[in-house]
C-alpha cells in the first residue's frame, strides 16, 4: 500500500479488470482525472496500468493477487516478507505494506461496542495486528452494508443508504443512524480487543450492485449510497468523529467475468467509461 499524500481526497475507487471490452489503462486514468477522482485501488501489478498512473497525480493501493497468498495462516509471514524487501530497496518510508480483511471476521457486532473477532481467526490476525501497530500502517477492511441487507432483511433499506431521518441504534451514549458507522465501529472494537486500539482503518471497498439480485439492486440504490459515502466520509464515525475515513468504491467499472450474477453490477461506469448514473467526487 502506497502512503497517500493528499489527505483531503478521501475517496478513490477500486479498478477491478474481470471485465469484457474494458477500455485501455490510459483512458481510465483519463477519466479518473476528468471526475477528480485522486485514489484508486488496483488488484495486480499490472504493467500498463502502473505505466499509465506514472506521473498522473492518483495515489495507488497496488493488490497482490489472493491466489499468490495460499491462506490466511501464511499472510503474516507474506507480509512481513514484502514489507523487509521494500525496506531494504530504500522504499520503507514511501511504500507500507497491510492487508484487507472482510468485516465476516468479526461476531457479536451489534450494538458496535461489543464487536470482537471470531475465537477461530485471533491466533492468525493478531500478528497482523501486532505488524502493522508496530509499523503505523491502517488496516484494510471491506465494507459492505449492501451484503448486511442481504443476510438480515430485517434491516432497513433506509439505514443502509445513510437516509435513515433518525438514530436506529443507541450504544452507550452513541447514536448510530447508519450502518455503515455501526459496521466500521464494530470493527474498532474488535481491534481494541485484539490489541489494535491504536490502528487507523481504510475502507478498502465499499459499494452497492445496480441490477443482478431483485429490487434491492437498482440503479437508485447504487446512486444514493455511492453519493451519500462519498459525503459521509469527509467525517468520522460516533467511535472516531474526528479526522476522515480514507474509503475505495467498489467498482470503477462492470466487471462481467465475475459470478455470481450480482458482482457483475457494481461499476459506476459500464465498459464505454458511460456512467450509469451521476456522481461526484467533489
């Protein structure tokens, strides 16, 4: 993960390249620059896509692909390893090395202060958590309410789309009135727990399918919470209300060579860079 230098660009989008017809690397940059879009995420040390981002202005969190890290009882070792080969070519203080967890880790997360990690993934997070308490660096986290609203329907659609008009959970004098602060707060606490009370979290996705699960997946819903995150993390969370929530939408384009049917619809833009529908990053 590249160190970002423009602390007041808060959001930045992932590039995920799974997709047909997907236009060139150099007229993704392109876009980017034209919707003042100054962060992205990519998944692989592609080439042309570093060749077309040199010298662009966008920060980048660079992906070692999942299928290069065996398991997560290897990723510590994975990561020290990368982190003392950027360090001994004189990039440690340019280049820091994390890595991104999902938020089904954690247990226990309703009301957010009882958040913690599942019994059976401590003993191989918390050197993970040691590593980068040691050396300064956030850990990443995907966050996804869409994927919360699928699993529990008892939540309201209006809780996970920021438009909630009221506070739906109260946790020890905190109100939460979404539940995308109740997700990342559950996740501070169950850092806390493990001994990362110190660690900073970049949302390393975040977003909401347009088409491909029923009524749920709309291009209004995918609009109203792109646009509402991209607001809501100019601010902090009831846990953390000060500073800002460095965050990464999912996904800058359709990507249809994914499964199932829903991961296909999460682009803002279709592969023509057309958006399907507005948004700003202003």
């Amino acid at each position: 993960m590249r160190l970002m230098k423009d602390p007041s660009a808060q959001s930045g989008v992932c590039y995920g390249r799974l997709g047909n017809g997907l236009p060139s690397p150099a007229d993704v940059v392109s876009l980017c620059n034209r919707n003042n879009i100054r962060r992205m995420r990519i998944y692989e040390p592609d080439q042309l896509t570093l060749q077309a981002l040199r010298g662009s202005n966008i920060e980048v969190m660079l992906g070692v692909p999942n299928t290069d890290l065996e398991n997560v009882a290897v990723l510590f070792n994975a990561i020290r390893n990368i982190q003392t080969a950027i360090s001994g070519a004189g990039l440690g203080n340019q280049i820091k090395v994390s890595t991104a967890i999902e938020t089904g880790l954690t247990t226990d997360t309703s009301p957010p202060s009882n958040g913690r990690f599942k019994d059976d993934v401590l003993r191989f997070i918390e050197p993970i958590i040691n590593f980068l308490v040691t050396n300064r660096v956030p850990l990443l986290v995907n966050l996804y309410p869409y994927f919360s609203v699928v699993d529990n329907p008892v939540i309201k659609l209006e809780y996970a789309l920021f438009t909630s008009p009221e506070v739906v959970v109260n946790d020890i004098g905190r109100g939460y009135k979404n539940l995308f602060d109740a997700i990342l707060d559950a996740t501070y606490s169950a850092l806390e727990k493990a001994g990362g009370s110190s660690l900073q979290i970049v949302v390393s996705e975040s977003g909401w399918p347009s088409a491909g699960a029923g009524q749920l997946t709309s291009i209004d819903n995918a609009r109203t919470y792109n646009n509402n995150l991209i607001q809501h993390v100019k601010g902090g969370s009831p846990k953390r209300p000060s500073g800002q929530i460095e965050t990464y939408i999912f996904d800058l384009f359709d990507e249809d060579q994914k499964n199932p049917e829903v991961e296909k619809h999460f682009g803002l833009y279709s592969a023509n860079m057309q958006p399907k529908y507005q948004i700003s990053f202003n």
